[in-house]
DNA sequence: TAGATTGTTAATCGATTAACAATC
DNA sequence: TAGATTGTTAATCGATTAACAATC
C-alpha cells in the first residue's frame, strides 16, 4: 500500500508545525484552528490544512485541531515515536555541540557513541559518553545497532568516512561537511552547510543593503 | 534601478555554485559549459543558465563559463568580496565551532566577538577571540561597526537579545536558537534550525525504511 | 439547529525544464 | 566557416492559494 509521494517542501515544513504545536501545548492550548495557527507561523490557512491531508485528516469540521492530539501525529510522522541511536563522527566543538544538545535525547535520538581521529581527545567524554577511536567505528554501529550519523569532519575525509558508514549498514547521514556525499538509493542524507548557511545571509544583508530588491510593502523605515 | 526580485530557491542555489566552482578551480578547470557542470552538480543545465541569467550574462556562447570569472562574481553576488564583521552571542560549543571555523574568515566573516552570561567563560579566549559579558554588547556593536550576529543561546534568551541587537543597529541575524525571531523590515534573519533538521533525516530514514515512498526511479538524494 | 471550520477540488501562481535563435 | 553553447522565450510541471461543499 502506497501513499503518495509528500514533496520536499512539506517535509521541511512539518517540524515547524511540531515545533509550534509543542508551544502551544506549553501554553496551555487545547485546540486551534488552522486559521489562528496560520497567523502564529506566517503560513496560509490552506497551505496548513493541504499539508496535513497529505497524511490524514488530523482535525474536525467547525471544532479545529486538537493540539495535542495533531503533536502527537506530527511526531508519528516524522519517527520520534522511536528510539533512534546515533553516532557522531568527529569531536570537536560541532560535535560536542550536539552532543550536549539535551533536547535531542527528548525526541528519541539517543547519542551513544563518539569518534575522533585525534589521540589527545580518545577516551575522554562528553556527557558521560566516550570518544573512541575511528578504528573501533564499524565494530561499534554492528554492536549497538546504530541508524544515524552525524558526520562534522573536515570535507576531505568526509566521503570516505561516508562510505565506511554505508558499507557498515548506517541509513542516514546527517552530514555537516561542505560536501556532497554520494550514497546508494536506500540512504538518506539530511545536509547542515553551515557556510551555505552564512553566504545566504551575507547576500539577504548586502542585497537589502544595496537596495537590489523590490519594496514589497508599505511597512515603515526605521 | 532595481533588479527583478530573486527568488529565494536560486538564492539557496548560489552558495552550492560557489562551492563547485571552488573545487573546479583547484581542480585547475578553466572553463566548463552549463552542461557539464550540470552532470557534476546533479541539476539540470538549464537550471544553471536560468540562475546565473537572473544576475547578468557571465558565459559565452559556444565556448562556456570560464571558472576563474564566474567564481569571482558568484563571489560578489554573495557579498564576499568585501569584509564582514561578526559577533558570537552564546559561547558554548556552537558558538566555539562557529569561532574556530578558519574557512569563514576566507570569506570575509571576520570574528571580532564573542559573549556569554556564564562568569567562567568571561574573560577567556578562543581563536585570540576574548569572550565578554552581555553588559558589553551594545558598546562593542557600536565601536566595532559590528553587521552581522550569530546567535547561539538557548530559545528562551533569544527574542530578548535579538531585540538588543536590533537596537544596537545589528542588521544580520544568523539565529541559530529554535526559535522564530521578529524583526524589522530592514533586518534580516538566516535561521539554522539542528533539531528541525534532524527530523527532516528522522522522516525521510522511517518513511523509506517503512516504503511509505513510491520508488521514483534512481533519484539521489542531496 | 446555526456557526464554524475542515477536507478537498479548482484556480492561480511561480519555478523548472525544454527548445531554439543568437552568436562566439 | 561549422560546431558548440549560451541567453532567453515558450511549455510544462508542481506548489500555493482560493473557494466551497461537507460535516461536526
């Protein structure tokens, strides 16, 4: 039985509802309405409601969506109903960053294994977890079932520490090196191009600056 | 004079030509055509003229790009051709990784501060960078022509110091905290948002795993 | 019931791809 | 020149928005 395929866009979308949805549950919120959710996040009304009919109809006629109810499907959706266990490649700031990032824990991503090429770093840890050798890698994902990896090492070694993790059975990559990886069919990548990140930023400021774009509206100058 | 607005995708697009036409350069590649170019970066050759026409005729027919050139206005486009000063709020390990990434300031994204609240850190360096109290901010945005801030605190603290920052007159936000941020028209705000991403990697994983997917047929993913 | 709001179809808009004349 | 490849217009495709009947 086959769903249709969701586009990128919705995918992309979809955690910002999670992330809104688990704001107003935080608030307190019981229920909401596409329309009061669409003024929140800056969407369109329709643009909400074709997303989530992609996957079923979350919500009801004159009543809305319960908020709870739709969280709870969102994260369904998007696997954090699982425990996924996750490696990180690479120990440096990025790579303790995540680590330390407690939040992941919450929605089932569970760090349980940290590596490093450097010998000063293997054997310390990092909230409890241990660097380890790249030696011990393949050993390791085979031993504790591992499904994601964050890979945050230099580009140069980056393909080839892909390769050893696809030739090891990991499924999805989330890859933080300013490279594309080359993977078969049945891997997932999810890229962080932090510097990708950085010069769209540089050319919304310059091109802002410089007065390249239209004026859109008629909100004020400052 | 204004210039036909940019479409956000071919802005997302302009960082990953950058890229390639970096590689090619060291490659030693003086010049490529739009078609070969196209294998390399897995999008069509079309795509690529489109995109580069929305900012001027950088080819020649029947003879290509030249590499050099192109990299050198792709360069410009983004605003990299002049210096950038950039200020770190939040000096944990995300802020840290952000310091110590040499690259950035080949660039032109010169970091010349960081902050945080935690007394320990205070006073300390990295990179030579010192790292200051939050009572400094608005002096050193203003005596150091400050343009762009990379936030890399927690969610809870990030609206109120965005607001400072805006004050200040800080026109580039690089938000970092899961958190959407409102801010004038003049400002502009790149989010780089981990956890949504890894539920991005979270769903694409579960939903090829669980062929929730329709097989489209020796398609990458990127 | 009457009012509200969904789920879904239809209309619009924008982005991607194809085609080809211009031209190096 | 002849061949190659761009710049650009036209065609297609997909995504967003609008509209409204269904229904709670």
């Amino acid at each position: 039985m086959e769903r249709k395929e969701i586009s990128k866009a919705v995918i992309t979308r979809l955690p910002r509802y999670y992330r809104y949805l688990d704001e107003l549950l935080e608030e307190g919120v019981e229920r909401i309405s596409s329309g009061e959710l669409s003024k929140r996040m800056k969407v369109t009304a329709s643009q909400i409601r074709q997303d989530l009919n992609n996957f079923g109809g979350f919500g009801q006629q004159g009543y809305g969506y319960n908020v709870e109810y739709l969280y709870e499907e969102i994260g369904k959706i998007l696997g954090l109903d699982r425990r996924h266990s996750l490696i990180i490649i690479g120990s440096g700031n990025l790579g303790q960053a995540i680590a330390n990032y407690g939040n992941f824990e919450r929605r089932g991503f569970v760090v349980n294994g940290m590596f490093d090429v450097d010998r000063e770093l293997i054997g310390s840890t990092v909230r409890g977890i241990r660097i380890r050798g790249m030696e011990e890698l393949e050993d390791f994902i085979r031993d504790n079932d591992v499904q994601i990896a964050a890979l945050t090492i230099p580009k140069t070694q980056a393909p080839a520490v892909a390769d050893r993790l696809v030739a090891a059975g990991v499924k999805a990559i989330w890859n933080f090196a300013h490279i594309d990886l080359t993977v078969p069919d049945d891997v997932v990548v999810e890229n962080v191009h932090l510097s990708e990140s950085l010069m769209r930023l540089s050319y919304l400021f310059c091109s802002k600056r410089d007065g390249k774009h239209k004026r859109t509206g008629g909100m004020e100058e400052s």
